[in-house]
C-alpha cells in the first residue's frame, strides 16, 4: 500500500469529524468539543508523523 492512500484517508477522517462538529455544535457539552479536538488534532499529527518517515527514508535512501 502506498503512503500517499494512508493520508489521503486520515485528511477524509479529518474533514469528516470536523464536518460533523460544524453541524451539529447544538447540545454538545465541553467534553464533546474537547474530545472532537483531540481526534482532530491526534489526526494532524498522524499525518506528521507518516510525512517525517517518508522524508527520513528518502535522506536515508538518498545517503546510500
């Protein structure tokens, strides 16, 4: 499987949850908005973090 399917889904996760939040901020409490945030932001940084390997294989790649 290539990299690019992985982030392409975690950006549609992403979009997704931010989408439901936008539509249906009516009767969420604070711990919902924290927990829609936190997904968010745990999906931000899954995205880093694949993009950090892809760059450090390719220097590693690129050094041999």
């Amino acid at each position: 499987m290539k990299i690019e399917w992985f982030l392409q889904r975690l950006e549609a996760e992403q979009a997704q949850l931010a989408r439901e939040a936008m539509e249906k901020p009516a009767g969420r409490d604070a711990f919902a908005y924290g927990r829609a945030v936190g997904i968010h932001a745990g999906l931000e940084r899954a995205k880093i973090v694949l993009l950090e390997m892809i760059d450090e294989k390719e220097r590693k790649d690129f050094n041999l």
